[in-house]
C-alpha cells in the first residue's frame, strides 16, 4: 500500500494513518487534511484516492467518475473559473477565489449518485477555508450523512474552518518539510535552480510549493520595480507613485506574495518588528477585498515614516 504514497516526501505520519485506515477497513466518512500550504496535501489526497479505487493509473483531478475535485473559483462573466482557468484570461483578479455555494449543491447531487466503477464517491475540498458560513453550513448537512463516500477537506489550520466541521472529520496533520527533503522534491520535481535563492527558500518556510509558486513570482515581477520597493520609498510622493504601480502591475495574487517578499526583505535589512507589522496588516487588507492602491500607499506612507524616524 504505501508504494503508492511514494511520490509523497516527509509526511510519514499523514502515509500511516492513511494507509492503517484501508488496511483495517476503517476509512473515515469525512477527513481533514491540515497543514501548511504546499507541503504534499493535495498530492496525498491523490495517493490516498488511488488506494481506495484499488488503482494505480494515473488519477487527474476529477478525472473519474466517483471523483469530484472542488477548487475555490472566481466569477468570470457569469461563469465559475478555477484559479488556473483565471490565469488564461485577461485582468487582474480583484479578491481571492472561494468555494461557493451552488459548488456545495454540486457536491450533494453528486453524491445522491451510488459509485460507478470504484467502491465509494470521493469528494475533494482543496482550500475548504474559503467557504463562506453558507456555504459551510450546507456542506456540514452533507458531512452528517455522506452515504457511500468519502470527503476530504483541505484546510491549512483546524481554527480556518467552522468547528461543527472540524468535530465531524478525522484529522490528518502535515508538516513542513525540513532542509533535506525540501531538497529532494524542488530537485525531483526539476526545480533546482530555485535551491540557488536563499530569499525565496527562507519565504518558503519548510513548502516546496511556497518554493515554487514565490520563485515564479521573483522571474515575472519588473526588477526596477522590486529594487524600489526593497530600497523602499524616499518620500511620501515616492511611496504614492510605488503604490500606484504595484496595484497597476500586479493582481492580488501577486501582491499577496509581495507581503511575503518584503517581509522577508526588510528584516534580514533593518530587523525591525514594527514594519513587519505595517506589511501583516497590508495583506489582512488585501484579503479583505480593500481597494489594493489604497491599501498600499497608506503602507508605503507608513514604511517611510518609519525609515524616517531612525
């Protein structure tokens, strides 16, 4: 069982309960797979799908007909879009994808439906804290009688989530990867260069994807306008004109990244917690769908006031 979970690095204890509970026949209505952010959660939930189908082909996401695969998704003209359909279009993207309701809905029709070709339904809630109450609430209806199926919830903490949600789905903890295994995946996965990166390694905090996803972000922001932002502005017009172009160039994607960037950036200059702060509160704004030009002039105004003070 556990060749199965062999693509799967550094989560020893995620593999065992997982594979302990199909062994003994003992698998779980609903689970919830909680950890950091790129760290193999997604890649388990694979593994563990391939185990309960008794197959080892390759498994895509939804790509079966006792499988549904529900990601967050933005409204674009009037249709739902994953966060990689989004990319393919043009714009920036305003506020964060969510799970929404009429997803949950899907999730009860499908589920009305006895299994075709394996022995139960599996559903799969990647990023499950971005369901609003609503949509929490309706799924927890269906968590309470699942019938033949399982649901995996994806979660980066127990607090993320609803606790009447947390109460109903066994827990499965993932961790971050130390240096070595870290090492492994980025060079398994072809990804060496980004090994080469100190700054991206120390924002990745122990998450291959963390890794990947800030590496990819260093290769397409302008490096004037990153060199700017690390040197940080020198005067309350420069900070205006700095927020301006980071709204205008980026999406929220992007500028949630940034956060992190510049976090990192301003403390292995200055180690000052106060301007870490000015950045937290930066990004809980940006999550809570603030206008992206406002929030960062007032926090450029801010970082400058700082540097001026010292």
């Amino acid at each position: 069982m556990t060749d199965l979970f062999a693509p799967l690095v550094g989560q020893k204890q995620a593999v065992e309960l997982l594979t302990q509970a199909v062994s003994q026949n003992r698998v779980a209505p609903a689970y919830m797979f909680v950890g950091p952010d790129g760290v193999g959660r997604s890649l388990a939930a694979k593994c563990f799908i391939k185990l309960l189908f008794a197959s080892r082909s390759s498994l895509q996401q939804g790509n079966h007909p006792s499988l549904l695969w529900v990601q967050p998704t933005y409204q674009y003209q009037g249709q739902r879009r994953t966060a990689a359909e989004a990319a393919y279009k043009e714009g920036k993207r305003k506020a964060p994808p969510v799970i929404r309701l009429e997803q949950i809905r899907e999730i009860t029709e499908f589920l009305s439906r006895p299994p075709l070709e394996a022995p139960r339904n599996v559903v799969v809630l990647e990023q499950a804290e971005t369901m609003a109450e609503a949509a929490a609430n309706a799924l927890l209806k269906t968590l309470e009688e699942p019938g033949q199926a399982t649901l995996i919830l994806i979660v980066p903490a127990l607090e993320s989530v609803l606790p009447t949600l947390v109460s109903r789905c066994q827990r499965i903890p993932f961790y971050r990867l130390d240096t070595q295994c870290l090492t492994q995946v980025l060079t398994q996965t072809g990804h060496q260069p980004i090994l080469e990166h100190p700054a991206v390694l120390r924002i990745a905090a122990g998450s291959p994807g963390h890794a990947i996803a800030a590496y990819q972000q260093l290769q397409a922001i302008s490096p004037e306008l990153l060199r700017q932002l690390t040197t940080g502005p020198i005067s309350y017009r420069s900070a205006l004109e700095l927020g301006k172009k980071v709204d205008h160039d980026l999406d929220l994607e992007a500028q949630l990244w940034l956060v992190d960037y510049l976090q990192e950036s301003y403390w292995q200059q200055w180690h000052r917690p106060n301007i870490i702060n000015e950045l937290e509160k930066a990004r809980e704004y940006l999550l809570s769908y603030a206008q992206p030009r406002l929030v960062w002039e007032c926090t450029l105004i801010s970082l400058f006031e700082i540097g001026r003070s010292y």
